[in-house]
C-alpha cells in the first residue's frame, strides 16, 4: 500500500489571537463519489474563519478542522459520479471547511466554473459572499427591483457583493459603514447613499433617503446592539435577516408589539451548515451572477492579497475592520502541485 501523500496547510494550534495560525503537514485528500479535488490556488478570507480560530464557531460534524470557506484553483481530481468537470479546469468553490490547505475537496453541487477574466484572486472573493448575499436578498427576504434595503457594514465581502446584486436586480441600497471613504466605496459600487455609523444616527438616514417610510429589508451582522433600531427603520412588512452577531447576541427586552404593528418578519441565516440549500444557491450563481460577471456587470470587490503563508496576518486586517470587499490568500503555483 501506497504511502499517503502530504501536502502544506494551515492550521490553528489552540483557540486564541491569530499568531495561533501555523504552517504544517497534512494527508492530501482524495475525491470521493460527487466530490471533486482542487489545487488551491487562492483563498477567501472571512470573519468566520477568525470566530472558528478563536473557538466560537465549530465546524459541523464530519467537517474538516482547518479554516477555510472558499477557495479558487485547478481541477486535479475527479470522483466518481463527476460530470460537469474535466482536471485542470479552473474553478472556485463553497467548503464547509478545509479551505487552508494546498488541495481541498469539494461537493460537485458547489463547485462552479470561473469565466474567462477572471483570475483566481478574484475567483477566491466569489462564493461565500455572493452566496450568502444571494440567498439573504432574494431566498429569504425576496427582494424585489423597486424596494430599498439597508445594509450594515456595507464595505465588507459580503456587503459590497449585496450592494451589487440589489443594483443589478433594480433595487435601492443605503449602507452603513466605519469612514467616509468606506461609504464613497459602497456609492462608487451602486449604493444610492450612506452613513458613517461613528458619526450618524442610521435611523435617521433611511427616514431622510425614504421620506420617513424605512426599508424594506435590512442585512444586519451586528445583533443585538442594533436590533431595536433596525424595527424603527424598517418599512411596514419589511424583513430582516441577521447573519453576524458582531455587536452581541442577547437582548433584554423585545417590544414584539412594534414587530406586530409593523408587520415584521426576522430570518436567520447560514449556509454552512444547509447542504441541500448551499447546492441550490451556487446553482444560481453558476446560472445568474457568473455570466454576470463575464460581461462585467458584477464583480468580487478584492482589498488585499496576502501570501497564504501570512495568514495570521490577513487575519489581523480583518479583525481590526480596515478592508473594503474581500482579504484573499494567495498560494503561489509552485507551492501547489
């Protein structure tokens, strides 16, 4: 019997800050039955992977332990069952976990092809946040062209994408974000206007860009802190749908009567978890957002680019809120093979 075969990774030596991040060894996996074996070639970066390197977000049961939702790269493995692919095709893909480590396999179902143009940097910042921008919009809020949305850290991977998608699909979107050259970003990519949330009230904001109406849905990663004010902006049967709980996750006291008056509805979200729903999104991002992309009508919105050796220190961008769109690894091509 064969020995295994090794590859690089990176994985988290014990809960803590991002020095924590170390390079190592790893068995190279092999593609199962539907699954396909990627060469990494760039990796997103994403707040989960800084709550899984400090213990509070856990991989699901049978996942792999190492960070990584996202990555982009080359075809080098077909399992069996595999149609829609052929070895060295280049590709990006939605991981449950795994995604820090020179080869990754990935369920066919959220595998999709790259579009001429566009490089693996850029292929790294397309499934997460455009999935999970996709599914809040349109799956769970059911955003319509005409509406306005409010959309919290509006100058995030997953807000630019948002910002993105409302304008394409002809809706309206008022972000907040932590500077002014955060908010002229998100306004460059198709927001109609926004806040600066150090420095103004976003209550106040949706009133004065909706004539005292609100929004009709509100993309919220804050939690608990905003949640009070997110009711006094939204709109009458407006939706909300909460994906990050940076700003805390328990509240005293709701007033469910103005959730009643208004007609209100709360949707949770997260794919990590929801195979049969991660496969039916990253079928409409390979049907709708990627030929959209080809003819440059959306794109990934990259701020930085680190060596994927220097993790730790992408990790430290992240948390310290400096970037605009995606924070991306890049594996270079002779550490990949």
């Amino acid at each position: 019997m064969s020995e295994p075969v090794q590859m690089e990774i990176l994985s988290v030596a014990q809960p803590g800050g991002p020095e924590q991040i170390r390079p190592g060894t790893g068995e190279r996996p092999r593609a199962g039955h539907g699954e396909v074996l990627i060469r990494t070639r760039a990796i997103g970066v994403n707040r989960a992977d800084c709550l899984q390197r400090r213990g509070l977000y856990p991989p699901p049961e049978g996942a792999s332990p190492l960070l990584g939702l996202e990555v982009a790269g080359e075809v080098a493995e077909l399992g069996a069952g595999v149609t829609r692919f052929q070895p060295g095709d280049r590709v990006c893909a939605l991981l449950t976990g795994g995604g820090y480590a020179q080869y990754v396999v990935a369920e066919e179902a959220c595998v999709v092809g790259l579009p001429a143009g566009i490089d693996f940097i850029a292929g790294a910042g397309i499934a997460e946040v455009f999935a999970t921008a996709w599914h809040a919009l349109f799956v769970l809020a059911r955003v319509q062209a005409g509406e306005t949305i409010l959309v919290h850290a509006g100058a995030s991977g997953v807000g630019t994408a948002t910002v993105q998608l409302a304008r394409w699909r002809g809706a309206r979107a008022l972000v907040t974000a932590g500077s002014a050259e955060k908010v002229a970003r998100c306004v460059e990519l198709g927001a109609a206007a926004g806040c600066n949330y150090h420095e103004q009230d976003f209550v106040e904001t949706v009133w004065k860009h909706t004539g005292g109406r609100g929004v009709d849905m509100i993309l919220d990663v804050v939690g608990a802190r905003y949640f009070e004010r997110n009711v006094d902006a939204l709109a009458m049967d407006g939706r909300l749908v909460i994906l990050g709980l940076q700003g805390g996750h328990t509240i005293e006291k709701v007033r469910i009567a103005r959730w009643l008056q208004k007609r209100l509805s709360i949707h949770a979200h997260t794919l990590r978890n929801h195979t049969v729903r991660k496969r039916e999104v990253m079928a409409q991002l390979a049907a709708e957002v990627l030929p959209a992309m080809a003819r440059g009508e959306l794109r990934p919105v990259i701020d930085r680019v680190f060596p994927w050796r220097e993790a730790a220190a992408a990790h430290r961008w992240m948390e310290a809120n400096r970037n605009i769109g995606k924070i991306i690894l890049e594996v270079p091509a002779d550490r990949a093979g």
